[in-house]
C-alpha cells in the first residue's frame, strides 16, 4: 500500500513539473503599431506575435475596434490635437498594451472649403445666406470703417434682388470653381455693369448694387486660399482720391479666368475674416462711384456671410 501511495505521489509530482513546463513554454504577446495619417483618417497597422485578440481604443471615446488594421476617421478642428491611441494584444500567454501619441492635423481652409482635399476630392457650394444677422457696408479704409449702412441680412429681397440668394458658388479641392446663376444672373456692381454694358436689374437703395443678367459662369475659373497674405490694393472711399491700403497678415480668396465670390466688380480677390464648415465671412470689394470718379477702384467692402448649401 505505501509503494502504491509513494508511485501515485512520484506521477503527480511529474505532472505538476510537466505543467509547469509547459505553462513556461508559452510565450507572452508581444506588440507594436505603427500609423498612416492623411488629414482625420488614420490608417493603424499592428506589429503582434501570439495574439488571438485585437482591442484598440482610439482616444476619441469611440467603441473599441478588433481588427488588426483598422482605419479610424477623427474630427478635425482649426488646431491640431494629441491623441493617445492604445493597443491591447491578448493571447495563451496573457496580454500586453502599447500605447502611442499621435497628432490629428488641423483642419486645411481647403478643406473647409471645399470638403475635400487632393488625396480625396471633393466640392462644396455657398450661397449667400438670407438669414444672416446682417448685411453690413463699409468703406474701403484699412479699417473698413467708419460703417455706410447695416441691414438686415435679407435686405436685398426686400429690394427687388432676391435671386442674388438662390445663386451658388462651387469649391471644387482641385483648385477649380463652378458659378451657378440659379436666377439667370449673379449679384454685381451697379457701376461695373454700367461701364461694360451689361444689363441688370435694380439699384439696391442706391448703394450701386445690381443684378447682372444673363449670366454665364466663365470656363476654367480657378481660385486660390492665400493666409497670411499682406494684401495691397487701390481703394478710394471717398470716390475722388485714389490711394493704396495694405490690409495685413489676412486670408484671400484670388482668382483667375473670371472666378470670383458672391459679387461681379472690378475687384475679384476678397479677404476672407472666418471660414467654417458651415459659414464662410467675407469682405467683398465694389465699386459704387460712377464717372467723372475713380471708376474702378472701390470705396465699398460688402461684409457678407455665406452659408454652405446642403
């Protein structure tokens, strides 16, 4: 009986030192990852020995991810942001985590723009907004004061000039732009009609804006987002004299082959003050003094708030 208990007692001690041995020969997980990142979208790629399971968390509070390369899209904003992304590789050998810092870029003005940029194209339009809080001139100055008038932001259909709402202006993130006159004309300078004889319709309370009609959006029209610009141009608010005003370390919208934003006048480039998904706030050159004055040059900055068309 003592030889069987001694024998049972050999074989389990043998057991539990093959166990052991066994359990030893199980390696831990090891891990890393490594990140692609275009804009928000940032693709993951994980590096793993023994792994049977995936847990990713984003530092975003989205849902944990699974897959071994997953793509992750982010919210991005006019900064940029550090993230800390973290992997957890789980396996027969237990499991370990990694984690990595990562930098979401801000937002380009192109693609707030355009919704797009070149690595995925993409187009927006904008309208000028009839529910805007205002619709504000000012003279030309470097300051763009002192202010003509403020209206309402629907005052130009109240004037007769309620097509100039309906018409858009599209962004494309390859540099070119499309102008739909949705009610057959675009928003224009009285003045600038006059002296290139095209026909339009009204005289908005005699602020020398008008609606050209008909209208055709020129062929080719391109644009470019020039930020920190120091932009000089020749402005006469007062309509006699003529003089250059630097406006300093701004952002324009230039554009060639006819291109421009919200109004047809002399002057295309316009400087933009805000640009959001959603709201672009611009100021826009006009010319409103008619001849013996200095035609051409403006004494007007329309301060207009475009609204993306949905």
């Amino acid at each position: 009986m003592k030889k069987q208990i001694h024998f049972v007692c050999i074989l389990f001690c043998l057991g539990m030192i093959f166990f052991h041995s066994c359990k030893k020969e199980t390696a831990a997980p090891t891990a890393s990852f490594t990140t692609k990142i275009d804009g928000g979208v940032v693709t993951f790629t994980a590096t793993v020995t023994d792994a049977t399971k995936y847990e990713w968390d984003f530092g975003d509070g989205s849902y944990i991810n699974t897959l071994q390369a997953p793509v992750h899209t982010y919210v991005q904003v006019a900064v940029p942001v550090d993230i800390v992304v973290s992997l957890t590789i789980k396996g027969p050998g237990g499991e370990v985590t990694v984690k990595n810092t990562i930098t979401i870029p801000a937002k380009t003005k192109i693609e707030y723009l355009t919704g797009g940029k070149p690595s995925a194209p993409a187009s927006r339009k904008w309208r000028i907004s009839v529910n805007a809080p205002a619709f504000i001139i000012d003279f030309a100055t470097a300051t763009f004061s002192p202010n003509y008038k403020t209206y309402p932001g629907g005052i130009l259909a109240a004037v007769g000039l309620s097509a100039v709402y309906g018409d858009t202006f599209e962004f494309k993130s390859d540099g070119t732009m499309i102008i739909h006159p949705n009610g057959g004309g675009i928003f224009a300078g009285y003045v600038y009609c006059a002296l290139h004889g095209i026909p339009n319709i009204g005289n908005a309370g005699g602020s020398g804006l008008t609606y050209a009609k008909p209208f055709t959006s020129p062929a080719g029209a391109t644009f470019k987002i020039n930020e920190g610009k120091n932009f000089t141009i020749t402005t006469s608010p007062d309509g006699a004299t003529a003089s250059d005003v630097t406006y300093s370390n701004v952002m324009t919208l230039s554009f060639t082959n006819g291109g421009f934003l919200g109004i047809l006048d002399s002057t295309s480039e316009c400087i933009i003050d805000q640009i959001t998904d959603t709201q672009i706030v611009a100021h826009l050159f006009v010319s409103a003094i008619p001849p013996p004055g200095q035609v051409g040059k403006p004494n007007f900055a329309l301060k207009v708030i475009f609204e993306v068309v949905p």
